[in-house]
C-alpha cells in the first residue's frame, strides 16, 4: 500500500503549532500536496516551550536547504552551558556541551520562544503554496480504502490520503480515533513567570554567577531558570491546594520572584501562566490512515526541554516515511510498513527516553531526603568533572543517543535490523 496524496486528496495535517508545521513543511519540501487545518483563528502566542536540542537542530537544518534552521539561528540565543543548583547552597555542576563539538554543528541548546518558529514556518509553508485553514477544529473522522476524511465543526469535509493529529495534549484526532492517553498527572502545577530584568546581573549573592539555563534543586520549592531572547522565565511549582487565581494574583507573583531573588523592587512581569503537568502515552501512535504526533501522541514534564523537541523528531521521523510511502525516487512505497515502524519507534523514544529522562529531573529537582538529595547531587558532581561522563550525558540530554539508536525515518529494513 502507497500512500497516494493527490491534490484532492492531500495529506491533511491538522494542528498549526510546531510540531503540524515541521510535518507539513517536510511535506511540502518534498514535493508532496499537504494542507494544514488550525482550530484558532489565528496563530496562538505560546511561551511554554523554548528549547531546542542540537539534535533537533541538526534535523531541522536537513530540511529545505536549512533555510529555517538559519533563521532559527539568527532570531535565537545560544547557550552552551547549564547549571544544576541547590537553592540554598549555590552551583552542583556544569555542564558544557562544548564537549559535543565534534559530533554536531549545534554544541549548545538553542533558545527560542516557539511561537518564533511558528512564524518562521507559517511564511515559509505559504511560500510553498501550502494551504492553511484556520477556524477549522476537528469534529469528525472517518476513514475508507482511500484514505480518511476530517470533518470540521463548520461542516466542511477534508478528504486525505493520511491524517497526521498534531493537535496537542487534547487532541480531537486522538480522541475521534479512540486512543488511549495512559500515564499520570502530576499533583503539582507549574507556574511560569517571564520578567524583564536580566537576571544574572541583578540577583544577588549565591545567584551570581546562574547560567542562562539553570535546574535549582530544594525540596519545598524547586526553580527552574531559563533565558530566551525576550525575557528571563522562572518557573515554580504551585501546590494541589493553591488556588490558581491566587497564584496569578499580581502580589503573590511578585513574593514568588522575590523569595527567589530579591532585587528590591517588583518585578517586570511580561507573561505568566499556570498550567497541568503530566506524563501520558498514547496507545498507539497510528491507526489505518491516522497518525498522532508530538503532544497529541505523548506529553512530559518540562524538565530537560524534551516535549517539543521529541515532538519535532516525530514529525522529521513521520516525515522522511511518508515521502518513501509516497514512492518518491520511484517505485511503489510500504505506507502500512512505514507507519508501524513510526509507531514502534516514536511510540518507544517516548517511553525509553522522554518521559524516563523528564520524570527523573523532576523528581531530583523536588527530594525531599537529605541523604537521597545529597546522594544524587554528589552523582552530578562527579558526572559533571568526568568529561567521560559528562559527554554521555550531554548526547542523551540533547536526544543525540536516541537519534543515533533509534534513527530517524530509518528504512523499513535497517528499522527492522
């Protein structure tokens, strides 16, 4: 079975957010007709996620002759070293991934608010003459021997060769194909305050010297600090018992910046915001002519910038397999074949390496044992001094190892191998 995209019937990829974008630009870069359904009705402002990985860096840059990976580069801030802190007693370890220099071109985590690729890639997919529909929010689906048909809420029809749910963590494509979200939900929110004021050079004290990327251990309230080109984030854990409201209250937010970092005024607050934390998998990560990728397929804790990066991996990984699906470069391709190797791949990355890796830096950053809390930052400390072991860890953080062991858009035989 092929996958015959035609331009009645395109790949239809529904969810305009990073990972729906990457998709359709794939696509689209190929030669592929794709078109994009967005149930907002215009691009949304998100500043939750804003990390890149080397190893999404370099996936990017093998697309489309690298052009929004360049401009990625241009817009955003690179930092090439992090920190593990304790919030009481200063620096654990640094790591540097200088280290991974002769193995990528990107030895540093790119910062950059994910909204900024979303405009990089709307402009870029129009461009190619890729149609994007926004108002347009799932609320049917059916499939045949074909291919499947997206119905809207507004009634219109969208028949597809394929479906690929890109939709987030509520996905309406999920849902209409009855997967299952397994996992657990966090009993704690998390609480995300952008400020203006640069933070390494006001913050006193046992802050001074914080990277632009810092994980600040302590086992009542655990921060997490990062930089983007706009605005330092600082991000808090909220209590089951905290009302949210009260949490967003201006004078409760300001306290919160100031038990962290006193610098004698309030704060510039640019955008917060509270959200749910959750580790879930889906079931499965394709079904006949459906696919789910990113958030809709898998969603994690934020700690290690793995979601959206893993998510982009999906749509590189389903990307490469539909365009061999599609028999570009001649002869018939095995969609049936790709897509379960999409399956047994993403489906096993997200389990073996994401939420693994994002629910143990979670769980560190918040011990509440001494012993345990001491145990673990004396592992980081010897990891950190050990280039050895340093550079280990680097590639699995910057998912390098999961690229290297699982591959991206392997063919069907070294996928099998």
């Amino acid at each position: 079975m092929s996958l015959a995209a035609s331009a009645d019937r395109p790949v239809t990829v529904v969810g305009a957010g990073p990972v729906g974008l990457v998709t359709a630009w794939s696509l689209a870069d190929a030669g592929l007709p794709v078109r994009v359904l967005e149930a907002d009705t215009v691009n949304r402002t998100d500043w939750r996620a804003s990390t890149f990985h080397a190893a999404t860096m370099e996936l990017l840059a093998g697309i489309d002759g690298g052009v929004v990976a360049d401009e990625m580069l241009a817009r955003g801030l690179r930092v090439p070293r992090y920190h593990y802190r304790d919030r009481r007693r200063g620096l654990v370890a640094e790591f540097d991934l200088g280290l991974l220099a002769d193995e990528t071109r990107f030895p540093f985590r790119l910062q950059l608010n994910q909204q900024r690729l979303v405009e990089i890639l709307l402009r870029r997919l129009q461009e190619l003459g890729v149609a994007q529909h926004f108002s347009a929010r799932a609320a049917g689906l059916d499939q045949d021997a074909q291919g499947a048909t997206v119905t809207t809420d507004d009634g219109a029809s969208y028949p597809s060769s394929l479906v690929v749910g890109a939709d987030g963590a509520a996905s309406a494509v999920r849902k209409l194909l009855g997967a299952s979200f397994e996992g657990v939900t966090y009993p704690q929110r998390f609480l995300i305050i952008s400020v203006a004021e640069d933070l390494r050079a006001e913050v006193p004290d046992v802050h001074a010297d914080l990277a632009e990327v810092s994980y600040i251990a302590d086992p009542d309230e655990f921060v997490f600090v990062l930089r983007t080109p706009e605005s330092w984030r600082v991000l808090f854990p909220i209590p089951p018992e905290e009302d949210p409201a009260e949490a967003l209250d201006p004078t409760a937010l300001q306290r919160r910046l100031r038990g962290f970092a006193d610098i004698g005024r309030d704060y510039g607050i640019l955008d917060r915001q509270i959200y749910a934390v959750h580790q879930r998998v889906a079931d499965r990560f394709h079904d006949g002519r459906v696919v789910l990728a990113g958030d809709a397929a898998h969603i994690n804790s934020p700690m290690g910038g793995m979601g959206l990066n893993a998510g982009i991996h999906d749509a590189v990984d389903l990307g490469r397999r539909l365009v061999r699906a599609a028999g570009a470069g001649g002869g018939a391709g095995d969609l049936r074949g790709e897509l379960a190797a999409y399956d047994t791949v993403r489906r096993g990355v997200a389990l073996d390496y994401v939420r693994a890796d994002t629910h143990r830096n979670t769980q560190m950053m918040a011990e509440r044992d001494p012993a345990v809390r001491a145990e673990n930052q004396a592992a980081l400390r010897a990891t950190a001094a050990d280039p050895a072991a340093a550079r280990v860890w680097l590639r699995r953080a910057s998912l390098l190892t999961a690229v290297a062991e699982q591959g991206i858009g392997r063919p069907l035989d070294a996928a099998a191998s």
